[in-house]
C-alpha cells in the first residue's frame, strides 16, 4: 500500500462540480489512507468549526500517572540501571519487544548490538539457564533490583545504560505523558471512563488507531453517550474485531447497523456489506461520519437515526439474543462507496416484514426494520423483556415519521452523492481524504512521537 502526495489545493471548493473536477484534473481519483496525526489535526479543525467533541485515543490522560511513575523510576539511582535492563530485555524466541527502540537483543541493527553480551554476562543470575528469559518474579523482587542495579552501576557500560536512559526519559516527558499509543484493553478503559462522566444527552466521538500514532493503520470509529455505545460503521477488519469484540462484552447493549440479507428460504445470508469498498479509507470515512453525527449539538444523532432492538444469535452458543441496531442518518450516506450499502437501506424502510431491491442486474432481498421489530416483539414477549418490548413499541410509534424524514434527506443525499460519480466509480470520499491530507499538512506542525513505551512495563505499573 503506498501513501500518495496530492497536489489538490487546500483551498475550499464551492461546489460538488469543482470538487470532481480538481480529482479528475490532478488524476488523483483514489483515497489515499491518512496518518493518525493528520486525522487529528481533522478532529481539532471540526472542533472549532462545529463544536463536534471527537476524542483522539490515548489523549485524555488516563494513563499519565503511570507514565509518570515510570519515569520516576528511571530516574531513580538505586533502581534505573535494573529496572531499565530488566523492561527492555527481549526474550530470545521474539527477538526483540517490538514496541521500543532500547529492546536489548543481538539484532546487528539493536542500539545495544555491541554490548548484548556483557548485558547478557552482567545478568546471568537473573536469566533462565535454558530458555534465556528473566526468572519468573525478578522485575517484582526488590533485594533482586537493587543488587543488579549495583552489578550494572559499576560495570564499564553504565554510561551506555545512562544515554539510553535519558533518551527514553526524554521522550516519554516529551510526548508521552498526555499522548500514548494504545491497544484495544487500553482503548476500552478509555471508552468506559468517557462513558462514565459524560452527562445525560450528552455524546461524544472516539477514534481508535490501533496502536498506532504517526504512521498509517486501520482505524475504528464510535459514538458514546451515558446511555450506550454506538459502532456507526462495521469494517469487518481484523484489527476492529478486538476493541468490537471487549465493548459487546462489556456493554451488551453496543448498537451497530445490521443488515440482513436473506436468501429464497428467508435465512440470512453471511454476506459482508458495508459503506466502504476500499482498503484504505476507513479514517476518512469514519470522520466524515463522526462530524455528521456529532455537528450541531449531534442534531442528526438526536433526529435522523434510529436505534432498536432486534434479535440475533450468539456466535458461540448458537442461542438467539437481543441486540441493537443502529440505523445512520441519510446524510452519511453521501460518503459511501457502496451503492449496494445505499440501496439495502433504503429497502429497510418498506412496509413490509421483507423488501427486494435491485444492483447490478441482481435482485436481493433484506430483512425491513419493520421485519426486525417483529421478531423482536416476539422474542422479549417469550422471554418477558419488559424493557425489550417498551423499547420496539416506541420505535414503531414514531417509524413512520421517522421514514418520511429520512426519505426526503436520502434523495437530497443521492443527489450529492451523484454528482461525484466518475465513469461509474463514485470519489466523495476520495476527494475528502486528499482535503483532509491537505489540511493536516498546512495546519500542523511536524511531529514525531517515536516509538511508544512498551505496553509490557505500563501494564506492570497498574
């Protein structure tokens, strides 16, 4: 995957013709996937603009007092040189802690390639004989730190293991403390505190880069409140499934759009269908649905979605559950690159239990909104779920006004949407990507975080 340059203006287009024409101009009509640095310098543009709250992972400080700790620690005499070696010491069969610079192996290109083995012979005592790794307890043993901090503080290496020190202490003072790389563990603890102290009616965006801060990666989007959580786009990508995967755990009631395609017997099809059709445009699309949601007070989250109850079965126990779909506002839909996506929706809206609709000479059939409620109302009237069953009948109470709306915003949606189509292949989103890539660059400073403190030593600090 190679990460292009364009030479599209930054300057804003004032029509969808002129936005077409400057992509087929420049010949730059497909996305280009952004860095996470300049998908948040997007989020601090659409902040002041609209006043959208967009969290960025790893920004809101919940793990600086760990960070903190650690670097109190290697600032520490009588424990920097142990814990130091000790943290970043790879183990044999990995050959490196992928997530640092110092990790202390005999890679020719390590940092400490030249002194691997006077490390290694200053250690012994602490190394398994047979496989090479710390002995289980070390990094927890005090008696054991402080006496191989004094083997190392008098070796003739101790001025290596100070430089390397004070890099790592440099960075982490430098970057780290309110800016961190986080996984999908992290991620939820960040999710479920936001969640925690938001306010009724309250809801915010988060982003989350995959452990990733400046370079390219896939990235999830979600909506928070106090009342749920909301995954406004499936990527059915395997970096999304671990975060995906903790929230339906954690919160049951995560709502996400389910589309069911059904076959000539009316059972569901396993048939993957979502808004993107590209490998590469998933933080471009996931903002622009971000700041569609979430722009005027989230008046399209508050007016011009639905969220209901519906019924599926447990991926381990077969068993059926109630779940919760979330139908997105018509106005994203401009940025889909999936007509397909488009037109199962809309067939969603019909009357009936069942809805057909065609695409490219193929008739598929889908499972209505109206369809869902119904085995849901079922379901929790079997199951006596009161609160199931409340939530079904408010939400065929207001169904049909709800489709009117929404119909009348699709067309308007389409119709944007339309004019961006090039030989049959639609670049609304293409063309967002290169105006994000273009604002990021003029507005940000360059950074360069480095490489991320290894997760292994956050985690023994909790």
């Amino acid at each position: 995957m190679s990460y292009q340059q364009t030479l599209i203006p930054c300057k804003a287009m004032t029509t969808l013709e002129n936005m077409k024409q400057s992509l087929k101009k420049e010949a730059q009509q497909n996305s280009i996937m952004l860095k996470g640095s300049e998908i948040e310098e997007n989020i601090n543009f659409y902040k002041k603009k609209y006043g959208c709250k967009i969290i960025y992972n790893g920004t809101i400080g919940l793990f600086s007092q760990q960070v903190r700790s650690l670097i109190a620690t290697y600032e520490d005499p009588k424990k920097k040189y142990a814990k130091f070696i000790l943290d970043y010491w790879a183990e044999p069969e990995k050959g490196a802690v992928y997530e640092s610079d110092f990790a202390i192996n005999e890679d020719p290109l390590s940092y400490w390639c030249d002194h691997y083995k006077t490390i290694k012979s200053l250690t012994k005592n602490f190394l398994d004989e047979n496989t090479g790794k710390l002995k289980a307890g070390v990094q927890n043993s005090e008696s054991t730190i402080i006496e191989l901090n004094k083997t190392l503080a008098t070796s003739n290496i101790k001025t290596v293991i100070d430089e390397a020190i004070n890099k790592c202490v440099s960075k982490l003072k430098e970057e780290r403390i309110h800016h961190q790389c986080i996984d999908a563990s992290r991620a939820l603890e960040e999710i479920t505190h936001i969640k925690k102290n938001l306010t009724k009616g309250e809801s915010v965006g988060y982003i989350f880069t995959n452990c990733e801060i400046d370079s390219v990666s896939h990235y999830d989007v979600f909506v928070i409140s106090s009342e749920q959580i909301i995954i406004p786009i499936q990527y059915y990508n395997e970096a999304s499934l671990d975060l995906c995967n903790l929230l339906e755990s954690k919160f049951p009631q995560t709502s996400y759009t389910e589309i069911n395609l059904l076959d000539e017997n009316n059972e569901t099809l396993e048939i993957d269908i979502h808004p993107q059709a590209d490998s590469i445009s998933c933080g471009t699309l996931g903002l622009c649905y971000l700041k569609t949601l979430l722009k005027n007070n989230s008046n399209e989250l508050e007016n011009n979605c639905l969220t209901f109850p519906h019924v599926t079965k447990n991926e381990n126990t077969g068993e059926k559950q109630l779940s919760y779909n979330f139908f997105p506002p018509p106005k994203v839909l401009q940025y889909s690159q999936s007509s397909r996506y488009n037109k199962a929706l809309l067939a969603m809206l019909n009357d009936k239990d069942q809805a057909k609709f065609e695409h490219n000479g193929k008739t598929h059939k889908v499972e209505t909104i109206k369809g869902m409620l119904a085995s849901a109302i079922r379901y929790c009237q079997q199951n006596s779920n009161a609160q199931g069953l409340e939530s079904c009948k408010k939400t065929l109470n207001k169904f049909n006004e709800f489709r009117t709306l929404w119909l009348k915003c699709f067309k308007e949606s389409e119709n944007k949407r339309a004019k961006m189509d090039v030989s049959g292949k639609n670049i609304f989103l293409a063309y967002k990507a290169h105006r994000f890539f273009n604002r990021a660059k003029n507005r940000a400073p360059k950074k360069s975080y480095g490489p991320p403190p290894s997760k292994t030593l956050l985690n023994n600090l909790n």
